[in-house]
C-alpha cells in the first residue's frame, strides 16, 4: 500500500524580501514560517527547506535502523540522530551530516557501526539525496 504524504507553501513577495508559511498536511503540526534569511543567515524561529529536509533524514534514518536492529535481533533501547544540512547560496546542499548515539544491548561498537551504515545506505530519504548530496555518517 502507497501512501502520500503532502504538504503546502504559501509565499509572497520576492526572494530576498518576502517570506512565506509551510503546512504539513497531516497536520501533525502547526504551520511553520520561512524567509530568505532563515534560510541563508540565521534561523530566527523560521525553518528552511534544508532544516526539514534535515528533519526527515534523521526520522528516516532512525526508523530504518531500528527496523533492522529489530530484525536482527538486537532491538535498540534508544537511538539519537541529529542530522545537519548544509546550505550554499547560489550551490545547493552540499552535506548532509547524521550523527549517531544509541544503545542497543548485545551489539560491540563495531556491529552497532555496520549496521548504521547499512541503515544508512537503504533509507528512503538517503536514496533520494544519492549521488546528489554528499551524505556521512559520525557514531558517537
């Protein structure tokens, strides 16, 4: 079964001095503010484009290793991901950094990296920002 998820942007105004609001559907939260400078300066209480894309990446990534960590046998007790995307007026997104903490019982560091780096590979987020955005992984 497919699922889609949507969501909307409202915006007025020119790039550098106009701003606009985005709605997640499913309204699992309010709306969120987004201008030219939270997106290339500083946040101020607004989100950008990269920070949700950030968002979404470490959701992803932490679902799709507790899935395998589950099937494996080795439930994880926690898992802590921060994602970083980096933003580059007039470039793109360049990075996009997981950071990774966790505990799962009966895994050695070195297993617990393997299969983050396997969870990394296959998340649905990470196979759409392949060969596109450079993506690492840092276990803490």
């Amino acid at each position: 079964m497919a699922l889609d998820s949507k969501a909307s942007a409202h915006w007025e105004g020119d790039l550098m001095s106009g701003a606009g609001t985005v709605t997640l559907d499913s309204g699992a939260a309010d709306t969120f503010d987004v201008d030219w400078k939270a997106r290339s300066e500083e946040h101020g209480g607004k989100t950008s484009p990269e920070e949700l894309i950030a968002a979404a990446h470490a959701t992803c990534f932490s679902m799709a290793l507790s899935h395998a960590l589950g099937q494996a046998g080795t439930p994880p007790t926690h898992l802590d991901v921060n994602a970083t995307a980096t933003f580059v007026p007039g470039t793109g997104i360049t990075q996009m950094v997981l950071t990774l903490s966790g505990e799962v019982p009966g895994l050695s560091d070195a297993e617990f990296k393997e299969a983050a780096e396997k969870a990394k590979e296959g998340c649905p987020v990470s196979q759409a920002l392949k060969g596109n955005v450079a993506i690492t992984l840092e276990v803490v």
